[in-house]
C-alpha cells in the first residue's frame, strides 16, 4: 500500500472521529434525540428509528475505530468462508478500501445532521 492511499485512510477516520466527537460535545443531552424521526437517512438501509439511536451508532463506531474493537458477532468466521478464499487478496482489499471510504463518508455527513439538528431542537442555530 502507498504512503499517499494510507494517509488517506487516516485522513477519512480522522474526520470521521472529529465530526463525531464534536456531535457528542453539542449534543449535552442525547435524551432529547429519542423519537425525533431522522428526515432523510443518506443510508436506505440504516437500522435507526430515530436521532437516539444514530447517536448512539455514531459514538459507538468511534469508539471501536479508535480502540480496534470488533463487536463479539463479528469476529466469528462466517460458514462461507470458500467464497473469500476464492477471490484474490488485492480485489478483496481494494473493494473493502472502497467500501471503509464510502460508509466513512456517510458516517462523517450523518455525524453533521445529527449535530446541526440536534443544535436546531435547543435553538441553538450557530
């Protein structure tokens, strides 16, 4: 891997941790968040129903980036483990990298909604 793809990729886990850390300095009481729909999520297939719980997603992402922890239901082998051994490590790589780059984007935007709405609901407007 270059210098220039690596610090790339500390660049878009830097500004993910920075966004999310600033949305959990703003957000003083993330109780407030509970049953505020979220109004258009950038993921279709985002699991939160509400602002709560992609506050909660969102700081709990930045912990594991930052402390390597895998969540426990991650870190078994899945039973289709012929389909990743057939593919070649450097496409497997880059279609990972690829991916890591797109949900760090996404994460970083909904860290900025989550905070610029959270800001609105106290009317807090700067």
């Amino acid at each position: 891997m270059q210098a220039s793809q690596i610090n790339c990729l500390t660049t878009a886990m830097t500004n993910y941790c920075k966004a999310t850390r600033s949305m959990e300095q703003v957000v003083m009481f993330p109780s407030l968040l509970r049953d505020v729909p979220m109004e258009k999520p950038l993921n279709p297939g985002n699991e939160c129903k509400d602002l709560y719980h992609l506050y909660i997603k969102l700081k709990t992402v930045r912990i594991n980036l930052e402390h390597g922890l895998i969540p426990v239901e991650d870190q078994e082998i899945d039973g289709d483990i012929k389909t990743m051994t057939d593919m070649d490590n450097e496409g497997m790589f880059y279609h990972h990298f690829k991916g890591l780059f797109c949900i760090l984007g996404q994460l970083v935007q909904e860290s900025n909604i989550l905070t610029n709405k959270y800001k609105d609901l106290i009317g807090n407007h700067h």
